[in-house]
C-alpha cells in the first residue's frame, strides 16, 4: 500500500506573532513599570497630603485607609513620598541608561572602524571595568558631591566601558559579513558602512543593555542616597527613604518594606522587560535571516 504524503500548507511571509508574544510575568513588568512612569510624570499631583507636608499627630502611624502606607518620623505620609520619589529614581534610571547607551555605542563603534582608536581606548576602559559599579560610583560622588546630576555622572562612567565592550564585539562581527565587505568594495567608506550596515544591527543588543544598565541604576542610587551620597533631602528618593527609615526598622517596618518593595520591583521589572527585548531581537534577526 503507498503511502501518501499530503502537502504542507506554506507559511505565511512575514508571521511572526510568536516573536511579539508576552507572557504574564513580561505583561505585569510592563504594567508595572507604566504605574512607576505615571507616577514620575504626575508626581505632586497624584498625592493626599504632599511628600514634605508634616501632619499633625501622625508620627511613626502603621498602614491605615488614612495612610495606606503608614507615615515616617518626620509626620509625613509615606505613600505619597514614595510616589515623589519615583520621579527622582525614574529620571536617574533613565539619564543612565540613555547617556551610557550613546557613549559606549559610539566608541564601541568608533574603536572597530578607526582601528588605531582600538587598542588606547579599550585599555582605558578596561582599567574602569575593573572597578566594581558601585565602588566607582562611591568615589566619583565622594569627589562631586552627591545631587542628582553627579549621581547621573557618576554611573554613566561606572557603565558605559561595559556597553562599549559588548557594542565592539557585535560590530567585530557585523563587519567580517560578507554584505559589508561587498559594500567596501564597490566603494562604500567607513562611515557609509557604519550607518547603513553597523548600526542596524547594534540597535537590539544596544536596547537589551540599555535595560540592564537601568536596573543595576536604579538599585546603585538607592544605596548611595542609603549612604547618604545620593539625592540631599527634603526631595524625596527610594534610598534616602530607606536611609532614614534605618533608625526605626524596629519599631516601624513600613518605613522600610514600602521603598525596598518599590526598588525590587521595579529593577525586576526592567529586567524582565529586557529578557523580552533581547528574545525579540534575537527571534528577529533569525527570522531575517
């Protein structure tokens, strides 16, 4: 008896639902971290009482319906400092991972088409990698002084040596392809091959550490602000709410459960954010190929 073999339907060009897909610890990630951003933008706005206004006989008062998430020493309610401070830790976060991204993408670019620029300029860099982040960071706000412009400052040169690293070895690879070494030979220059073939394809690797670099950010300035080193008061951040809740872990768990849960949360929530990233660029760039 033959067998037969019945065709298989072809698949449609250009499907790739599957690559887009999000799954239910991507799809809170991105919930919270639009809560996180609404928070920053709005700020003021959104709180009962105002994050420096000092309430009368609300000193050290647990979670209530009146104060959700408790009030500080200071007779303030933590909820809405929490809220304030989002904007402060956001924006930080942000500047980071945005001035890390372009620094460390241009040299890493930079160091493969200008190869004289390669050996001195990595060097350089690798002496910074060999810092840890947050010791780096220490010494340069310890020299600054703490605010956050010299916080920002200060974990954009803790950072971007490692974005430049991995932007160098993604270009190392694009340029040995044979597409850009045919368009070098039909007379395309550097900077035209730069453009048109390196950056393309340094854009999803670039976006997957941009995310890495805000994460470890958002949890590098809560501990210097824990050190003091950070944000001055009275402008309210995650880690100097954490700095002053430490006299009173005791007696007030609040004080330190509501800003830790919104760090953790938070740095986890970009991660996975940039888990989904790095699985839809690399499904993309297979399904280019």
């Amino acid at each position: 008896m033959a067998t037969v073999i019945e065709p298989v339907a072809p698949r449609p060009a250009g499907r790739r639902k599957s690559v887009w897909r999000i799954d239910t610890t991507t799809g809170l990630s991105v919930f919270w971290l639009v809560v996180v951003v609404v928070a920053a933008l709005l700020g003021e706005r959104l709180t009962r009482y105002g994050a420096t206004t000092a309430l009368p006989d609300a000193r050290l008062l647990p979670p209530s319906p009146e104060h959700l998430m408790g009030t500080d020493n200071f007779f303030r309610d933590v909820l809405d400092r929490l809220i304030v401070g989002a904007r402060s830790s956001m924006v930080i976060a942000l500047a980071v991972a945005l001035a890390s991204s372009l620094l460390g993408g241009a040299l890493g670019i930079a160091v493969v088409v200008w190869r004289r620029l390669d050996n001195p300029i990595m060097r350089v860099l690798d002496g910074l990698i060999a810092f840890p982040g947050i010791i780096l960071a220490i010494m340069l706000v310890a020299a600054f002084g703490g605010g956050q412009w010299q916080v920002v400052l200060a974990l954009t040169v803790a950072f971007f040596p490692r974005i430049a690293r991995v932007v160098r070895a993604v270009t190392l690879s694009v340029v040995a392809s044979p597409y850009v070494e045919a368009a070098g030979v039909i007379g395309g220059g550097r900077i035209w091959a730069a453009w048109h073939h390196v950056l393309p394809n340094v854009l999803g690797p670039l976006g997957v550490q941009a995310t890495y670099v805000m994460s470890r950010a958002i949890v590098i300035d809560a501990a210097l602000s824990f050190l003091g080193l950070g944000v001055p008061p009275p402008l309210p951040t995650w880690g100097n709410m954490l700095g002053d809740a430490r006299t009173f872990i005791g007696q007030a768990w609040w004080m330190v459960f509501a800003p830790g849960l919104c760090i953790v949360f938070t740095a986890l929530a970009v991660n996975f954010a940039g888990d989904w990233l790095r699985d839809v660029t690399d499904n993309a760039t297979e399904a280019s190929r």
